[in-house]
C-alpha cells in the first residue's frame, strides 16, 4: 500500500516538474509579446537629428537645427517639431502583438516589402543621429483589418523577421503634410479693392466703397456690357482668404524670371499685399511683397477713434464704474506688413487649383454684353 502511495506521489511531482517546465519553455514567447519593437528608443529621443520618411511615391527628409527642425529637400522650410517628435514617439511606444511571416515572397501581402520593390506599399521611417548612426528603421505596412486599436504589420529594415504591433503609427512621406501650409489670412470683407495686371490682357480692377459691403463692383467697364453677377465678381475678393500652399521652395530660384501676373490687394486700414506669379518648368508659383498705403492707415485709426469716443459719449451711465476698459488689440498695418514679410519673403509658392483660378481670371470672364430690354406688351 505504501509503494502504491510513493508511486502515487512520484507521478505527482513528475506532472509538476512538466507543467512548470513547459511554461517555462513558453516564457520567452509570453515576453516577446509584450516588448516594445525599439526597447532603447525612448531614451535616445533627443539623439534623433534626422528623420527620413519614403513610399514608393514621395518622401521627405528632416533634420534638426538647434530647436527648430527644417525639411531638406524643401529647401529647409521650417517643418512643424511637435509632428517630429510625435512621429519618434510612435515607434518608440509600438508594441509587439505577435510574430507574423518571414519569408520574403509573403511582405507584399502585409505591406512591408522593401521600398522601391515593385509591390512595395509600406512608408520606411528612419530615426538618425547627427553622425548618422541609425536608432530605428522601420517599414510600416498595412493596417490589420477589424482589430480592436491600432495594430499595423511591420518590419524592420534589414531583417527577414514581420511583426504585427499595436500602436498608432501614420508616418506620412508628403512632405507638405510636415509643415504649417498656411500663407496667410486676410477676410474678404477686410478687402477694399483688388487689381490684376497682366501684359497681354486688359487690368482688372474692383472695388467696394464701405467695408460693411458684401460684393464688390467691377470698374471701367466697356459701354455695352455689365459685368457678370456678384458673385462672380466678388469671388476674387476672397483669394487671401485661408490662403495655404501645395508646395513650397526658395524664392531665390525665381530671380532670374520675370513675373507673368501681378495682383495687388488693398485693405481697408492700409495693408497692401502684392502677388507675382511665375512659371518655373511646369510649375505655376507665387511671391509676396507687402506694404502700407499711410494714408488709409491714418483713415483707419482716425475712423476707428471716432466710433470708439461716439461709443463711450453713448455709454449708459449705468454702466460698472469698476469694470476695466477694453483695449484694441488688432494689429496695426505696418505690423501685420512685418510678420508677413518675415513668414514669406524667402519663399514662393504653389497655390491650390480653386485660387489660381481666382487669379487667372480675364476681364472678359468677368462681363457680358447688356441685353436689349424687352418691349412692354401691355404698352402695344
């Protein structure tokens, strides 16, 4: 009986010691699933001073100059260093899910074959120090259709090995899309006028008479015609409206050249802003200069202290004696003209489709010859 017990008791410890060996044997998978992909990463952070990012389409190149970052084959255009960081941040905090294939012939289907492959799908992020030492590489492929977060497959440059790993990574290789795209802002009812001036076409010039307008009228127009409806007109009143770029490289480059179209906006309080259009190769761009017209500038401020003294003579006596006044804080002409030349001078521009439209426009596109009147029938 007590042999039976001992056998009993010796199977016992058998099965255990196998359990325990078993998940042992399992551990290293259990921590290969949990580990970042670049477990080192996030403390080489501030090493980072270059950053490439490429598609089979397009890429960009970033690198770092003191605080600020700029993108290299854009001329160094200031490239936005939250977008940088967020970037490092992602692959740093991108976690292996589980292994995935090896083989080569299978990376197109997950969207990790080698850049410049012919099936090649994936965006390649690479993290460099200033020496050029690599701190990550990274191709990242397709998305994992209906999982639950954000799982992408990926590979590391150089290695057979494809992972699936949880983690928001949406490098972007358009260079555009690193950078703050606005020009500049200016509301149309802020426009007093607007002219375009072309050699080989009749000027156009428009205005309006009170800011509180809300179209413009087309000037020295032709007996016979009438311009077309108001908005049709008024629409290039709006050009500088949330004005943004689809490219951008160094004014420098146009020199040499001599501009096609200049168009010339006025506001109401004196900024004057000045279009020149170039044609470089295929590429439409455009240039900005700024000035103040002083005479409208002064207008401004006399007009703007009248309303304020006409506002305070009308205040109602009730009013909170303790309350503070407020201040203006509009930006006078000749400030706005500074913080503008700063932001643009160096550079020119690719404009969307919708505004080069605006500015390409003819005088004729803008009238139309006046329909005779119909006779009355009732005065037959």
């Amino acid at each position: 009986m007590k042999r039976h017990h001992l056998l009993l008791l010796s199977l016992t410890v058998v099965v255990v010691l196998l359990a325990w060996t078993v998940s042992q044997s399992k551990a290293p998978q259990t921590e290969v699933t949990r580990s970042e992909l670049f477990p080192s990463l996030l403390d080489s952070i501030n090493e980072i001073a270059l950053v490439n990012v490429r598609n089979a389409q397009r890429n960009t190149e970033l690198q770092r100059d003191g605080e600020r970052w700029t993108v290299t084959n854009k001329d160094a255009f200031e490239a936005d260093a939250a977008a940088v960081k967020r970037v490092a941040l992602q692959l740093a905090n991108a976690r292996i899910v589980e292994p995935k294939t090896s083989s080569p012939n299978r990376f197109a289907k997950l969207g990790v074959a080698d850049i410049g492959d012919e099936n090649s799908a994936g965006t390649l992020v690479e993290l460099l120090t200033a020496d050029g030492n690599t701190l990550a590489a990274l191709i990242v492929g397709h998305e994992r259709d209906g999982s639950t977060g954000d799982q992408h497959y990926v590979r590391r440059r150089d290695e057979d090995q494809s992972w699936l790993v949880v983690g928001e990574l949406d490098p972007n290789a358009d260079p555009i899309t690193w950078v703050d795209a606005q020009i500049l802002d200016i509301d149309t009812q802020r426009v007093m006028s607007v002219r375009v001036e072309k050699s080989d076409a009749a000027p156009i010039a428009l205005s309006k008479a009170e800011q509180s307008d809300n179209f413009f009228t087309l000037n020295n127009i032709p007996s016979g015609y009438e311009q077309k409806s108001k908005a049709t007109v008024s629409a290039l009143g709006a050009l500088l409206l949330d004005l943004r770029f689809n490219d951008v490289l160094a004014a420098a480059k146009l020199a040499a050249l001599t501009p096609v179209r200049e168009v010339t906006v006025t506001t109401f309080n004196g900024l004057v802003v000045t279009l020149k259009d170039y044609l470089l190769d295929d590429q439409k761009l455009v240039t900005f200069s700024f000035a103040v017209n002083e005479e409208l500038a002064a207008a401004a401020v006399s007009s703007a202290a009248a309303t304020s003294a006409d506002q305070e003579e009308n205040k109602p006596e009730a009013a909170d004696t303790n309350a503070t006044e407020e201040k203006s804080a509009d930006e006078t002409p000749q400030a706005e003209s500074e913080r503008l030349r700063q932001r643009t001078s160096r550079w020119a521009y690719v404009i969307p489709d919708y505004k080069r439209r605006m500015m390409e426009k003819t005088f004729e596109d803008l009238i139309k010859t006046v329909e005779p009147e119909k006779p009355d029938a009732t005065q037959e």
